[in-house]
C-alpha cells in the first residue's frame, strides 16, 4: 500500500500522503454516516415505518406470522429487528463522533498490514458496546408495554413515563458520572496509549472500541432513552440529538451544554406534565 511505503519518500511527498490519506478516512466515515442517516429516513418514509418503532414489531404484519412460527419469537424476532435498527442508528448519530480516536488509532497502525483489520476491531468494539445497551433497553421498553397490556391504567397514563424519562435526561446532565465518562472522550490520544501495546493486537483494537464505547454509553445514555419516548422514526430528533451528543464529546466548549440542555429538558418534563393535567382538567 502506498501509505505504509510512506517511509521511503522524500518529506513532502510524506506529508501529501498522510494528507491525502486522513482525508479519505474523514470521507469514508462521513460517508458512511450519511447512508446510515439515508437507510434510516428511506426507511422512516416507507410503508414499513412502523418497523422502526420497537412498540410496534409484533403488530399486524409480515414480522406478525414469524413471530408466530419461531419458538420464542415473540422476543427473538423482536429483538433481533431491534438490534438491527438500532445499530443503524448508532452507526448514523454516533459514529462520526468517534472520528478523533479512530484518525488517532489509524495513524499509529497505518503502517502496519494488519492495520484495516485492527481499526475495523475498534469500530466492531464500539458497536458491541452500543448493541448490548440497546438490547437492555429494548428489554426494559419491552417491559413497560407488557405491563401496559396487563394493566389499562399503565398504558392510559403512559405519558407519566415519558416525562419522568425527559426528566431524567435532563438531571443526569448536572451528574458526576457523566462530565467524569465525557472526560475520557476528550482524551483521545491517553486513552488509546493506556490500552494500545501491540502485543495482541486484535484483542487489544477491539478493547479499545468496547471501551470507548462504554464510555460513550456512560455519558450519553440518558439522551438515547429520549429516542423511546418519541419513538426511533423521529429522524429530525436523532439528527438534533446526534448534533448536541457530537459537540460535547468533540468541542472544547460541549460541556457548556450541561445547564442549557438540562435546564430545557427539566421543564420539558415540567411542560408535558402540566399539559396533560390541564387536558384531564
């Protein structure tokens, strides 16, 4: 490859190859971020829009009968559709968030043969850490509807349930827990020398993506859960989540965020629940 023989050139020709060679990195991962965000709105328009909504998987449909014929399917077939979408999501609002790490880990193996390999690790590291919060998600969601279907009144006042997850959003802006997961997003370069030794280098790339991931999942799980709240098809509220979640990893001023956003999600709770209480009244 023409990069790992980079060595052999004169200077500049060097530098106009590293050049070259992270702007078609940045290309590659906006690109795939922008088909993610594509597949997600083609989908979200389409007749099966409904598929991307995990309160709705097991309703009237083509997923109806295979929950039916699958043993277990009414939570197999459920759960693997729902990883499925959400690593879609995933790779569409959080991937290019990971862009300072991952150009980070690429330039220190690109000379390497393994080097795809590896940082095709760290991204598969990243979305496992993503999936299994997901899935628990999914579960505890899964949860909630089946206590609803039990019990009327769960499901009559399903809105308590979505003010207190806006709510929480909004607290868990101001706790320790998420400036100290956040903290280890800033530090890019510290956080992939504590873990990147070359000894084993596959074990070690995708540790490097589990933890980042985990770290990642650490400061910004509360605003995922809000995708539960007004259901995975809003792709004007992925896109403004993926927006904000991007400037306090990324920017040197994102942790300025914290009152602004957990003022407004705060009295966003505040608001759905007046509203609801002057509509009963």
């Amino acid at each position: 490859m023409a990069e790992s023989n980079a060595q052999t050139l004169d200077a500049p020709s060097r530098r106009a190859l590293v050049v070259r060679g992270t702007v078609a990195f940045r290309t590659l991962i906006v690109a795939l971020a922008v088909l993610a965000w594509l597949a997600l709105w083609l989908w979200s328009a389409s007749p099966y829009a409904r598929y991307l909504d995990h309160g709705r998987w097991t309703d009237i449909g083509a997923f109806a009968a295979i929950c039916r014929a699958i043993p277990e399917g009414d939570y197999l077939v459920p759960a693997t559709l729902h990883a499925l979408a959400w690593v879609l999501m995933i790779s569409a609002m959080m991937l290019p968030t990971t862009l300072p790490i991952l150009e980070l880990f690429r330039r220190m193996t690109r000379e390497r043969a393994d080097g795809r390999a590896l940082l095709a690790a760290v991204i598969g590291g990243y979305l496992v850490a993503w999936l299994a919060f997901g899935l628990v998600a999914h579960a505890a969601d899964a949860g909630v509807h089946a206590l609803g279907a039990r019990y009327p009144a769960v499901s009559l006042n399903g809105w308590l349930i979505g003010a207190a997850v806006v709510a929480l959003a909004g607290a868990f802006q101001f706790s320790a827990l998420k400036y100290r997961c956040l903290d280890q997003c800033h530090t890019p370069l510290g956080f992939v020398l504590q873990r990147w030794h070359g000894r084993r280098p596959l074990a070690e790339a995708f540790r490097i993506g589990i933890d980042h991931g985990a770290f990642c999942v650490g400061c910004c799980w509360a605003l995922m859960l809000l995708m539960f709240v007004v259901g995975a098809g809003s792709i004007g509220l992925m896109l403004l989540l993926a927006l904000v979640m991007a400037a306090e990893k990324n920017l040197p001023w994102g942790k300025r965020l914290r009152t602004p956003l957990g003022a407004t999600l705060l009295a966003g709770s505040v608001a759905i629940v007046a509203w609801h209480l002057v509509s009963i009244g």
